[in-house]
RNA sequence: GCGCCUGUAGCUCAGUUGGAUAGAGCAACGGACUUCUAAUCCGUAGGUCGCAGGUUCGAAUCCUGCCAGGCGCGCCA
C-alpha cells in the first residue's frame, strides 16, 4: 500500500521537475509512514525536509509545490495538508481504500505475500536439540519461534528451507549408549551404580525395556564394547524418533534433517579445517589445532582439533556452516537458546574468516521459558530429569494455545508461560481473543444463509454502501496485513503478528457490538459481508503464519 | 571480573529503529444481553519509562556510569 503512495509521491515530484519548480538532481529515498494519530491523515512523508538543503528552498514551500501537484487530477487522494515543519499529510478518498479491499478477497489464502524478500535463499535453522533426551519448552518455543519465522518468510517472498542439525557424534553418544546399557542391566537384575554423567530422565528406562521386549538377554552376556554400538545407535533412533514425533504433533516440519556425522562420512571437517589453514586462519599450538578467532569477533582463539586428535563441536559447526554457503544460501540464520550466546561470536568469527559478508549470517537467541502453573515455578534440569516436556505442555494445554503463548512475545525477552492461564477458555487467554473473532464472523456468515444471504460476485456488491468512520479504521488495519508481515520477517521479529491480529480483532468486536451485519437493507448487508470476509481472511491468515487453527465454531 | 539479554501501570508485555498527549491485556471499580456467539462491548482509575548524567529543536528509544534480575564465559556438546 505504502508502495502506491510512493508512487504518488513520485510522480508529484515528476511533475514538479518538469515545470521547473524543483530541480531534483538527486532524489533521496520516499520515505512514506503512518502517522501516530489519524485525525493527521492515512500517510505523511518528511520528504521536504529532506529535500531542503539540496533545493535551497524552505521546508514549506516544497510542500506546498508538491501539494499542488498530489492534489492534481489524483482522485484517489482527498486531501494533503501541510503540518508542522513541512510534513506532507496525506488523507485518502473511500474509493481507494475499497479499491484495496477487493484484491484482499481475491488473493485469499495468498494475501499478506508480497516479494519483499526477493527470492533471497535462506535457511534457516533451529530446535537442533541433542538427540539425547526429549524435547523440553524451551526447544518448544525455539521450535515455534522458527516454524513461524519459515511461514513468514515464505509469505514474505523469501526462498526459504528448514533444517534440523543432528549432533550424532561424539562423547554424548557414548554416555548415551552407556545409560542405555546401564539400565538394560539394572532391568534384567545386575544391580550396578548408575553413574551421576548418564543421563538420568526415566525415558532412558523405557528405551531399554523397549530393547529387552525385543531382543531379550542376549546382550547380557556382552561386554561394553562389543555392545555399545548397538545401544548407541538404538537409543538414538528412539529418541530422534521421538523428537519427530513431538514436532510432528506440534505443527512443526522440517525440510532437511541434518546429521553432523554426515560430515565426516562426507570429510566436509578435514576440509573446512585445510581449507581455512590454507587462509592462515588456523594454525597449530601445544599439540592442537586452533583458529584465530581473536582476529575477528571472538576474545580469544579457539580450538578445533584437541591433543587426543578429536575435533571439537565447534569444528564440526565450522564445516556444517560453509556446507550451507556451498548449497547456495545467501542468508543463513541460526536459532540458538539463550544459553548459547557466548558462542555467537567465535561461530561470527568462523563465516569472517571464510571472507563472507557479516550480514549473510544471523543468530537469532530466544530467551528462556519460565513455566508456572498457577503461579509456582516448575522446575526443569535436565540433569535430575525432572523437566517439563514439550509434549507433556502440549498434551495439557492443547497446540493452539502452546504455540500462541511462545508467538506472543518478543524472542529476546524472557517469557512466563502460566499452564493455568494458557488452559482457561476465558477472556484472560489471549489466544480465544482472536479465535472467537473468527468463529464470531463465521457465525455471522451462518445467519446470513439462514436469512437467505450469501457473497454474490463483487460486481455485485455496492461497496460504497461501507462509510461508517469504523468501517474504514477495520479496513486500513486489514490492508496493513502485508506490510507487517515483511517487516516481521525482514526484523525476524515474529511476536508482531500476535500484536498485530489482537489489535485487528479487538477493532471488530467493538464493531460487531455497535452495527449488525445482516439486516432488512439487502445491499448494505452484501457490502458489510464482503467486509467480513475480507477480516475473517485476514485473521485465518494470521493465525496460519503463526501455526494456529481458526475455528469456525467456538 | 568480563560479555550478552532484560528493566515501561499492581501483574504480563507492546512501543512502527529519534518524533506529535507513552499504549494493550489481565487484575480493580462502574455500566451494557428480547438482536449475527456476553469467550464480547463501553466507561473509570492506574506512570519519576530502574537511577544519574550527556548528545539536540526533540530521548522510553542513541552515548557514558551506576543499580537489579536472567544467562554465559571448557582442548564439553
């Protein structure tokens, strides 16, 4: 929208230019934006400010000169004023606000997608938990949180895909294998200390009950090494499996899985690590391999290759990193855990010292999820087992719900997430809120049926029928559908939505108690229907892009 | 000690990247159902934007220093 407005603006200016008002040697960028109060106009544009010093003419009299050729034979335009130092306030005719509307009905399911994206390639990646337990909240609200942002920047014109990074390699998989293989022996009778390194959660015994259902005692006998591969990989195929599924039940696909050992079958380490000693970016001390991180982001270097000849996690990242640019991404964002942030600038250091642009890799942290059920903390360690899974959240307080309560706030604040609350089917919970606007609209669309009403063609809807101030003020906030969708992709901010639809629907349940839709004036009932069912798109859509259902009935 | 995030109404949080009188929801109080869903609406009250300086026409927003909370500072993953 703000696009056609540019557009005005610019051929104002043209014309300007032409009759020798202006000279315009260099046009700066049309800055177009809303003003904070509506009683100032639809848009205004500081672009005679910006233009003074380079015409040599006050702020005013550009404006004015501009005025003159916006009002010129532009219907769509109802008036422009001049405010303050020389802000140019634009107040747009019904006519082109209706004009809008009805491309909001024929995108349908498509509106809220623009091309502000370009095309660009991105992947993004996240949740990558370790396959060593299930998930918890927090890789929930990271699962949401990416999920989302795929939707979004998807609606938003980007080339998008997703990826889940397996870390199947490594000493965890050991002690994982191992707690496997503890309890397998604990269940069959051999009681031994349980070490305090294996991983404690009583998902361990079930792997291992599962094993004895399907093989019996025939590893009892064994010894650890000739046993551990097969606990090892079983174990981690139960809980990957499960991770699949939790995501799976939670709305959330991935387009790739990726598994760090591919790495290594693939020698994509080996050669990463040549391939930065070949740039003298690594080099080697004390016995190990080490990159100068400290050269870039990073206060200190860091090492790839330890004593023992084992890489690191970090080198294994490095060559997981410069495989995405080799498949041919231009942006690559991770979504890490908060926890993780003391890891973003060695991991920015790495794509430096591969001489990519700083701005082709973005780590996104989502901060923590403090769960409460009334109030009281739940506890959550790993460790102890005691955690709070997503699944279990997901099971009492249902996917909607869950998923809307990690949308709805910024990912770099720190959120309560209340059971209780989340669990109430009241006014309290914001996600009913915006889910009963659309199954109110729907209702309405019901009763317009009974009445013997239904949507014809829009040629034949009169919607110049549509003048009440309310009606206007729902259908600027749908037309600004689009636009909030970029932005929140470009800002990677996806809570805005959330804002956004509360916003919107709180508008149409103040209108829906003020004007009935469906009445004896056959006409204005058509024009304030085709207006409903442009907002139900509108909330559907918005609800789809954050993963949430819209309800026809409530 | 160093680094990152956060600090805005009683509570949970927004605040369009420096703009006009700082906004929502919940909780509190008072109203509104003979009507398309009252899971709703309308109104009242609630603020030293953590504190102190600075930058300028203008700061919740940018800079500096403190204070408080969270998280992180491995040849772990």
């Amino acid at each position: 929208m703000k696009k056609v407005i540019r557009q005005l603006i610019s051929n104002a200016l043209d014309k300007a230019r032409k009759s020798g008002e202006l000279e315009l040697s260099a046009v700066p960028e049309i800055l177009v934006e809303k003003p904070k109060d509506e009683k100032f106009g639809d848009f205004s544009t500081s672009l005679s400010m910006m233009l003074a010093k380079s015409e040599r003419k006050k702020p005013r009299d550009i404006a004015d000169i501009l005025c003159r050729h916006l009002k010129n034979g532009e219907s769509q335009i109802a008036s422009v004023d001049i405010a303050g130092p020389g802000f140019i306030n634009l107040k747009m005719a019904p006519a082109f606000f209706l004009s809008r509307l009805v491309k909001v009905a024929e995108l349908g399911d498509q509106f809220g997608s623009s091309d502000a994206g370009g095309g660009k390639k991105v992947l993004l990646e996240f949740v990558s938990a370790n396959p060593t337990g299930p998930l918890h909240v927090g890789h929930g609200r990271g699962a949401a949180v990416g999920d989302m942002l795929g939707r979004l920047l998807k609606l938003a014109g980007y080339n998008v895909s997703t990826e889940y990074y397996i870390n199947d390699v490594g000493n965890q998989m050991n002690t994982l294998g191992r707690s496997t293989w503890a309890r397998y022996r604990e269940i069959l009778g051999i009681a031994e200390e349980f070490s305090p390194d294996y991983y404690q959660g009583e998902y361990i015994r079930d792997i291992a009950r599962e094993i004895i259902d399907q093989r019996g005692k025939e590893f009892l006998d064994k010894s650890e090494e000739e046993v551990l591969p097969f606990f090892r990989q079983y174990s981690l195929d139960s809980i990957l499996n499960g991770i699949k599924d939790d995501l799976s039940e939670f709305g959330v696909e991935f387009d790739q899985w990726f598994n760090e050992k591919s790495l290594y079958d693939d020698q994509l380490v080996d050669k990463a690590v040549n391939w930065l000693r070949e740039k003298k970016h690594v080099y080697d001390k004390e016995g190990a391999v080490w990159l100068n991180s400290s050269a870039f982001d990073d206060e200190k270097d860091r090492v790839l290759i330890k004593q023992t000849g084992e890489k690191t996690y970090f080198c294994s990242d490095i060559a997981y990193h410069k495989n995405k640019i080799d498949r041919g991404f231009e942006w690559i964002v991770d979504l890490w855990g908060a926890d993780h942030h003391g890891y973003v600038p060695r991991m920015n250091s790495v794509l430096q010292a591969m001489g990519y642009d700083k701005d082709v890799f973005k780590v996104m942290l989502v901060q923590f999820v403090a769960l409460t059920r009334g109030g009281e903390k739940v506890s959550m360690s790993t460790r102890s087992g005691e955690f709070e899974t997503l699944s279990d959240v997901v099971k009492e307080v249902g996917v909607d719900a869950t998923r809307f309560f990690f949308l709805m706030r910024s990912s770099d604040s720190h959120l309560d997430f209340d059971l209780e609350l989340a669990k109430k089917e009241s006014p309290e919970n914001p996600v009913f809120y915006i889910q009963y606007a659309h199954a109110r609209i729907c209702s309405i669309f019901r009763k317009a049926t009974e009445e013997g009403l239904s949507l014809p063609a829009i040629s034949h809807i009169d919607l110049s029928r549509l003048k009440d101030e309310e009606e206007f003020t729902l259908i600027k906030k749908i037309l600004a559908f689009t636009e909030i969708v970029g932005k929140s992709a470009e800002l990677l901010e996806v809570h805005r939505i959330a804002f956004y639809l509360h916003d919107l629907v709180a508008a149409f349940h103040g209108y829906y108690s003020r004007h009935r839709v469906v009445s004896d004036d056959v006409a204005l009932s058509l024009a304030r229907l085709f207006l409903m069912d442009c907002l139900r798109t509108t909330i559907h859509n918005g609800l789809s892009v954050m993963g949430v259902s819209a309800p026809e009935q409530m």
